[in-house]
C-alpha cells in the first residue's frame, strides 16, 4: 500500500487499502476522516465513517476504533449499488463519535467546518457533519449519511445542502455502526441539490430513476399538491416566514395543520430522543470503560443508562401509536412541512466543548418524530432573510415509501426558487 499526504490530507493509492488514520490525516475543514484522488469524470461518492467498506478500518468517529479495529471484511450492503455503477468512492467522512452528537462535534478528528460560517463558526450540524461539509464544498457529489433522529437533515440544514432521511427498512443496515436499527436508523444521501439526491437514491434503492421520473410525470407542477403547514412553538419567525415564502413560492395548497397534531409531535419528540438515547447505551455501552472513548460520548450513554426503564417502554408504545397518527394526517395532505432546525446554527461557543450545546440541539431539529414513525423526510435549502446566515431548511414528510415523490416536491421548490425574480 502506498500512502501520500498531501496539504495534510491522507490520500490512498488503491480504494481497497486498509487504513487506520489520525487527526493528521484529515483536511484542513475535517470533513474527511481519510481521502482519496479523484481520477477521470464520474459521479464523486463520499461515504460517512460508520459504514463498512472492505479492506478499510471503520471509526465511526471514534480515535478508539481507528487505533485498535481491523480493516473490514467486507462492504456493508448500502454500497452494493454503487461498486457496480460508474462512481468514484471519494473517501470516509468524518462524524461525531458513535453518531452520538447532533452538534456534529469530534474532538479527535476535529469538528467539519461549516463552510457558511466560518467567519462566525457555527456547527456543521450533526452526526453526519462530514458529509455536509464535503459536499457543500464541492468535494463529493453524493454523500451517504445515516440518520437515527435527525443526523443527514440536520447537517444539511446547517450547510445549505439537500439531505434526504430514507423509509425504515428501505435501504439495509448491514455493516452499519447502529443506535437503534430496529426503530430509527436509516441510510440516506446527502447532495447539493436534488438532482444529486436523486443519483444518490439510485446507487441505494435499485430502479429509483425511474421512480422518480414516474412521481415527476404524475405531478409536475405544485398546484395539485396538499401540504400540511405544522408551526411549532419557539421557533424562529423569520425562519417560519422562510418556509412559508417558499411553499407559496413553488405553488402548493398550503392547509394549516392543528394544535392537537402539533401537541402529539411535540410529545413524539421527547419519545424519541428517549428511544435514541437508550440506542446509544445499548449499542456502545461496553465501550463505556475505555479511557479513548469521550467523556462527552460516555455521558449520552449515561444518559441512556438512566432513561432505561418504565419511561423507555412508555416510549416505544406511544412511538407505535405516534407512527398511526402520522398515518392518518398524511391521508389528508401529500406531505408535512416545517423547518428542519428551529434557528440558525448555534455558534461553537464554550458549551460546545462541554456538552450543553447537545441538549440545546435536541431541542432545537424538528427531525426525530419523523424516525420513530419510520416515515422518509426531505430538508431542501430555502434562502433566509434578516439573520446573520443565508439559509435554512425546509422540511417536508411523506408517506412510507414515497421518497420520488417527496424529491419531486423538493424539486418544485428548488426550481420556484432560482427562477427569475423569485426569492433569490
């Protein structure tokens, strides 16, 4: 195997070399946990770091695994795809430790720069930080995220980018690190715009081109199309006023959606970061007594530690009854809107290195209720008027299993906000 490092960047001469990297080998803005070069035309795919490809270590963001796990055996099956297609696997990105982190923190690999923001250095969004920062930086053109309560929307919100939670059970887990694969987990891609998140879909879900031409066929203007406006209490009016902008903009009939629903997400919220937080201690508690793991990853598993109980139980029934309620108010509309974030990325500030910032973005995505229902969800860019940061997510939820149509929306939204004299 041979090694080059290049402006502080691991590049490797074959993708099928096994390596075990260090904070040295990561760029400049961390969004690679180890790089490789990009040689002839053909799609760029990066690929997050708690997901199996063979011959290379796995660190799922952690320095623990990256000094003492073994290369892979084999690839997980989400890239089954993608080896047969004609893309170029363009390296690992980096993420939180275990995916733990919403804030998209890493304090071995250091933390993905947010390249909106790096004067005022706001976080990149979490856990799939890596990938957001890589494609919005032009460096991959598709990046397979995971997403177990918000981990590919929130990322993109942050960075601009288009970010696509997948259905429960559509793509396979196989070879991916988990928090909670049997209620939450998903793989998903991340891109610049939609037409890459359609590409991205194709190299996961066999056939999905043509799905997606299909859905585009069936509803190509957003007349026709019911959207459920949800308002949640404390989010930022300007951010409200941002979505609302862009859905008149494409043309949907917008129908407001009650307090009762809003009262059920709120509570599927709680449910959910309970569900994700008991994952986490279930999943890596046996990591909990090595002095490599942070102390910032071994107090979310604390924290799951404390929640199992009566409490966690209650949470799973009422996530079952949440996923109906959902159901039923998907009948009524096409899809959900709300922003993916309710403000701007927070600054890295000193709560950053201490945690509190965690629980500050807990509470601030609007992404888990999707995941314990099992539902796709879509965060697309919308320009942002009167803060100190251009943009924010919109989020739409479909149906199971209705990821065409949901990226043939997101699709109508992006098309009404490029057009001359629209909202940018």
């Amino acid at each position: 195997m041979k090694l080059f490092v290049l402006s502080g960047i691991c590049l490797a001469s074959v993708a099928g070399c096994a390596l075990s990297p260090s904070p040295s080998h990561t760029a400049g803005d961390h969004a690679f946990i180890v790089q490789w070069p990009v040689a002839g035309r053909g799609l760029r795919l990066a690929i997050k770091d708690n997901i199996d490809m063979e011959g290379i270590v796995t660190t799922a963001g952690s320095s623990f695994l990256a000094k003492e796990a073994p290369p892979a055996k084999r690839d997980a099956a989400c890239l089954a795809l993608a080896r047969r297609s004609r893309v170029q696997i363009v390296g690992k990105t980096n993420l939180s430790e275990f995916s733990v982190a919403p804030s998209g923190f890493n304090g071995y690999f250091g933390t993905p720069i947010n390249p909106l923001s790096r004067g005022s250095k706001r976080i990149p969004g979490g856990s799939s930080s890596g990938c957001a920062v890589a494609v919005a930086t032009g460096r991959a053109d598709v990046a397979f995220g995971t997403d177990t309560a918000g981990s590919i929307r929130v990322p993109a919100a942050c960075c601009g980018i288009v970010g696509l939670k997948t259905t429960r059970g559509l793509v396979s887990l196989d070879g991916v690190y988990p928090i909670e694969p049997n209620l939450m987990d998903t793989v998903g891609p991340m891109a610049r715009d939609i037409a890459g998140a359609v590409a991205g879909m194709d190299l996961l879900s066999k056939g999905f081109a043509h799905r997606y031409a299909t859905a585009r066929a069936r509803a190509p203007r957003a007349t026709n199309i019911r959207i459920g406006r949800l308002y949640l209490k404390g989010t930022d009016p300007a951010i409200d006023q941002a979505v609302d902008r862009a859905l008149a903009a494409a043309g949907f009939q917008v129908i407001r959606i009650d307090d009762q629903f809003r009262d059920r997400w709120e509570q599927a919220k709680k449910d959910g970061n309970t569900v994700a937080t008991v994952g986490i201690w279930m999943y890596y508690e046996r990591f909990r007594n090595d002095r490599e793991v942070s102390v910032r990853t071994k107090g979310a598993m604390l924290l799951g530690r404390l929640k199992y109980g009566p409490g966690y139980r209650l949470a799973l029934a009422r996530g079952f009854e949440w996923s109906r309620v959902l159901h039923d108010a998907l009948s009524r509309v096409d899809f959900i809107a709300l922003p993916t974030m309710q403000t701007i990325p927070p600054r890295m500030g000193i709560d950053f290195k201490i945690g509190t910032i965690e629980t500050r973005m807990l509470a601030l995505q609007n992404t888990v209720p999707v995941n314990i229902a099992g539902n796709p969800a879509l965060s697309v860019p919308v320009p942002l008027a009167g803060r100190d940061f251009p943009i924010t997510g919109l989020q739409l939820i479909g149906r199971k299993n209705s990821e065409a149509d949901l990226l043939n929306a997101g699709r109508l939204i992006e098309t009404a906000l490029h057009a001359p004299g629209r909202l940018n």
